[in-house]
C-alpha cells in the first residue's frame, strides 16, 4: 500500500505548534508581525502573497502586505525595505520572488535584516545553512523534511536524488538532506537540464524530490519499486475549466504511485508546508527579536 501524504494534515499539526508559540509570545506582549513585499511577479506571486496574509490572520500573525509598482526604480523596494528592517513591529521580511528584471535580486536578498529573513535567503543566513548551523532553515525544503518525518521516513543512509538546482527548492533541499543532523545523512545527487540519463539516476533512487518545473516530468517507468516520491512543482496547463488552468506536480501521479511507498501529491501536500513554515520561521524571528 502506498502512503499518500496529507499536506493539508500535516501543516495544520505543524500550525497548532505555531499557535502554541503565538500564545506565548503574545503573554509577553509580542504579537509577531510579517510583512510580504510584492513588486510584480508572475501570474501565481499575488495568488501567493494573498494565500500568505490568510494564512497570517489565521494564526495571529500581524501580516502586512506593500506593494511597490513593478516599473519603480529599484531604489524604491530599498527604502522599503530599510524602513521594515527598521520598524520593531515587523519581525520578518519576505519578497515575494520574481522580481521585475531590472531589479537586482542578490542586492535585495542583502538588504534584508538576517534576523528578518524568514524565507532564509540572505546570504548570512544561507552560509549558516551550509555549514550546518541554521537560523532560518527555507521554507519549501523545511516542509519537505516535515512531510517525511510525518511519514516515519527518516532520510539517513538512503540514495536521494534532487530535480533541480534552484536557490529557493533544489539547493537547500540538496543542502538539508546531506546535514549531519535529523532529516538529513542522506547521500544526495542533483540533477538539473544538463544531467546525462536523468533515469539511470532517479531508478537508483531510494528517495526523489521534484522541483524543475516541468508538468509530470516524472514518471513510473523512472522509479524503483518502494521509492519515496515529493512532487514540488505547481505547475499552470491549460485546462477547460472556468479558470482555463489547472495546477499540475512535476510528477505524473498515477503512475509514480504504483511504484512508491509513499508519495506527496501536488496540489495536497508541499504546497500547504511552505506556508506554514513560513509562519513558524516568523514565529522564531520574533522570539529571537523579543528573547
Ligand atoms: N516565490 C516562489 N516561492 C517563493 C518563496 O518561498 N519565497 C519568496 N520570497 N518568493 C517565492
């Protein structure tokens, strides 16, 4: 039987803990406060950053949302980002990504106080990771490595193969697999649109994460039997439906799941953690701001 992760179940466990957390703070008389940025984007970002702030206000997180016209200077998303950095009532920062193309993404990344960086992308913060020492783990891989857990699947020992090499899934997903510490040892490979035989590679995988952005990439004649199989992608195809789209994972469901012990579907499962995650790392940058 293949165990289908509830991403639903899942992050609502991990959201009692952040209320839990929420209840203390606000004792001491903190009520964390989040604020999202959105310049632009594509056609998801506003969906994102609305689903954000719901999330917030269900919590008790004070989620503010600013929006900065895509065609300001750059130089306008800085002063915003200065004055957040500087408001002891915001104690995480978050820019939705992407960005317009002529704003310099590493320069933003940097602006960000490290202590605000929920989403983990500054820098300090991504060095911290690296060499085994967090703050602010990033969103999507953390879920990941929640999911698994909440699916008794501890990571050590296994062959884990990464699809995709971004900055915000692929590379700290590889990064937290290979950590010396729970949800991690594993022995991980990361395949990208260069890889040779991407097959061969995935086939001699005990563990798959998907994260490249292609609908149903992944198939089940490019699975071992017993593999655990995370879908990341959310991906828009053309559908006849009102919305003339529909949301499809980077695997190809059916027949990923008759080869996998346990499977996380999308939509249903990594999407519902990112979220979550992000609330939990707004949770620990106020108590690091407050403590
Ligand atoms: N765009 C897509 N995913 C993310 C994310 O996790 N954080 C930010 N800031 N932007 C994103």
């Amino acid at each position: 039987m293949t165990h289908v992760i509830d991403g639903n179940a899942v992050a609502e466990t991990v959201r009692d803990d952040v209320r839990a957390a929420i209840d203390e703070l606000e004792a001491e008389g903190v009520t964390p406060g989040l604020a999202t940025v959105l310049m632009g984007g594509d056609d998801g970002s506003a969906t994102y950053v609305s689903m954000k702030q719901r999330a917030c206000d269900e919590v008790g997180i004070d989620g503010t949302t600013v929006e900065i016209d895509p065609d300001a200077p750059a130089e306008a998303l800085y002063e915003t980002i200065d004055e957040l950095n500087a408001d002891p009532d915001i104690h995480g920062i978050l820019v939705q990504m992407p960005l317009p193309d002529h704003v310099p993404k590493r320069e933003v990344l940097s602006r960000v106080d490290p202590l605000k960086d929920v989403d983990g992308f500054h820098p300090e913060n991504v060095g911290r990771m690296v060499s085994g020492n967090s703050r602010f783990k990033p969103c999507t891989p953390h879920g990941i490595q929640k999911l698994l857990a909440s699916a008794d699947v501890d990571p050590e020992g296994m062959d884990a193969v990464v699809l995709g090499r971004s900055e915000i899934v692929g590379k700290p997903m590889a990064n937290l697999l290979l950590q010396k510490t729970d949800g991690g040892n594993a022995t991980v490979t990361v395949c990208h649109s260069r890889t040779q035989d991407l097959a061969e590679k995935t086939r001699a995988a005990d563990l798959v994460v998907a994260a490249v952005g292609r609908p149903e990439m992944l198939t089940g004649d490019m699975l071992s039997e017993g593999v655990v199989v995370i879908d990341v992608g959310t991906n828009r195809v053309d559908a006849d439906n009102e919305k003339g789209y529909e949301l499809t994972g980077d695997v190809d469901f059916k027949s990923a799941r008759e080869k996998a012990s346990v499977i996380s579907p999308s939509p249903g499962g990594v999407g519902p953690m990112t979220i979550t995650m992000l609330l939990y790392n707004t949770v620990k940058a106020a108590s690091l701001q407050s403590g």
